[in-house]
C-alpha cells in the first residue's frame, strides 16, 4: 500500500455489529441543573457523548487469567466500544493492567501466565490472529512515555516503513507522519522541524507522540496504560481531551487511578477489585449511584 494513498475503508466481518448507543443513566438535576451534591464526581465531568452510534469492536467472554496458581482476572465480560471511552479503575494489584495487556496479547509473553475464556476483535478469536498483525489492530501505549531516540519523523516513520511492503522514500511518508501527528493533537507544536529527537520533547509531547505512533498504525482499538501518571496537570488536561476527541475514530480503553480523570473522560467504567469485575455502568450512573457496596466504598475513598 503506498503510504501517500487515503486511509482505507474497513470492512468489518460478518461478527461485527453496530450497536445503538446504550442508555445512560445520568443523576437527576437539582433546580441549578446540577446533579445533587452528595456525589464528590459531579463537577468534573468534561466528555459530552459520542454523536455516532457505538460499534462493537472487541468482545470479552468469561475471561479468567492466571500467573501460575494465582487467578489475577476472574471470570471477567465486558463489550469494548468504538465510540466509546471505557475506564478500568480500581486499586492497584486488582487485575486492571493485566486484562488490558491480555487485549492485544502481551499478557502472554508472560512465561507463567495462562488464560481461558474468550477474546473477540470484530468477532473474530484474537488467539487466531498473528500476534504481530493483532498489535497493530489493538495498540497500546505505556504508562512511561517510550519515545524512540530518533527524530519526531522518525518515530512515526518507523511505524509506517515497518507496514509498507516497499521502503518508501522520506516524501512519501510525510503526509502519513503528519496525518498522524495531527491526530494526536502535536502537528501544530512540532511542524517546524519534525528532525527534532524526541528525546528532547516536553513528557506531555513524547507521549502524545507514542500516541500518534501508535494511530499511525491505523489500529481499531487503541489501550492506554494510566497515560497521564507522569504528567504535569496542564499535559494531562491537553492528553484528555484528545483521548475523549478519539472515541469517534477508535475504541479507547484506559487503566487509570485516578478517579476524577475516569469521571471526566470516561464513557463507561469497569470496577474491578481483587480480580473480579465488581460493578460496569455509565459513568455518570456509577460514579453517582454505584449498585455495589463495594464500588460505594472506593468512591468515597473508604479504600484503595
């Protein structure tokens, strides 16, 4: 595929669905038309919804994950939407990173981890699928910022000469490198000199460009390992409304600690607590009106 050519359309298969956009079930407004006061989540919230109907993408089915004899993911389903902003929070050791990992199959390379249950990309097992070809459909982005140390080109370029069937020369690459510096909201900073090393960028760029070199790869579901931990708030703010802007192109799902942050971009939020998904909802239906005692008490700060 030469490298200057429009992003293609894809096709999806015939497992693949396009689902309405599941009800939310916000708080009822007071007479200021805000949610009532007792939930500390109710100022923050900054996503609007998506305006596009949501599209299954990646289905998880009765997954249970071991690192020898110790089950670190149990019996877990959840729907992975484009569209959609999906959160997984919940305190540390609780099995958040280990399902995101186990998404794209870097759970795997784990020597002691095994796993049954059953993962679906647009219906199709992931176990199926050529590790290699899985991970440009379903990247992921790490909790540090692990920019390359070449140039901001380079980065980007990397990506794109490894898909490329021929090594395409520097000027047939750059609409690709900028259409995907573009997306990740850094074009506008590095325009002038896309020779500059990476190494050199701000925290809050070389991330957004270990996220624009993982869209270069055109993928279907992009994973976000707490992106934002090592960030300045200024950084995190830029970072958020850019994940929040790619639901309409990708299926997001984020690990994060921070609850405000999960409140503020997320969609839908999965709870999970000592391996077991304890409570999935809106957002704004968990973050205000949780069902479990359990997600009540992390909320509110009673653990964690």
């Amino acid at each position: 595929m030469e490298l200057n050519e429009p992003r293609p359309i894809r096709r999806l298969s015939p497992g693949a669905t396009v689902s309405p956009r599941p009800p939310v079930h916000e708080p009822s407004a007071n007479g200021n038309g805000h949610a009532p006061s007792q939930s500390p989540f109710v100022t923050a919230r900054r996503a609007a919804r998506a305006t596009a109907a949501t599209l299954d993408r990646m289905q998880v089915e009765d997954l249970s994950i071991a690192y020898g004899s110790k089950l670190a993911v149990k019996s877990v389903s959840l729907p992975i939407r484009q569209g959609e902003v999906l959160a997984l929070i919940g305190p540390s050791g609780c099995g958040k990173t280990t399902l995101l990992r186990s998404l794209n199959r870097l759970t795997e390379l784990t020597q002691t981890a095994s796993l049954t249950g059953r993962i679906t990309l647009d219906g199709i097992d992931i176990t199926t699928l050529e590790p290699t070809a899985l991970r440009r459909r379903v990247t992921m982005v790490f909790q540090q910022p692990n920019p390359f140390p070449m140039s901001v080109f380079d980065n980007i370029a990397y990506v794109l000469r490894e898909q490329a069937k021929r090594r395409p020369r520097r000027a047939a690459l750059r609409p690709a490198v900028e259409d995907a510096l573009g997306r990740a909201g850094l074009l506008d900073e590095v325009a002038d000199d896309l020779g500059h090393p990476a190494l050199r960028l701000s925290g809050g760029q070389q991330q957004r460009l270990c996220i624009a070199r993982a869209l270069a790869a055109n993928p279907d579901v992009l994973l976000l390992d707490e992106p934002c931990s090592a960030l300045d708030p200024q950084s995190t703010r830029v970072i958020e409304e850019l994940i929040v802007k790619l639901r309409e192109e990708v299926a997001v799902v984020i690990v994060t600690h921070n609850l405000q942050q999960a409140y503020r971009i997320a969609d839908h939020v999965a709870f999970m607590y000592l391996g077991e998904l304890v409570e999935y909802a809106s957002a704004g239906a968990l973050f205000s009106n949780p069902r479990q005692q359990r997600t009540k008490d992390y909320i509110s700060g009673a653990f964690g």
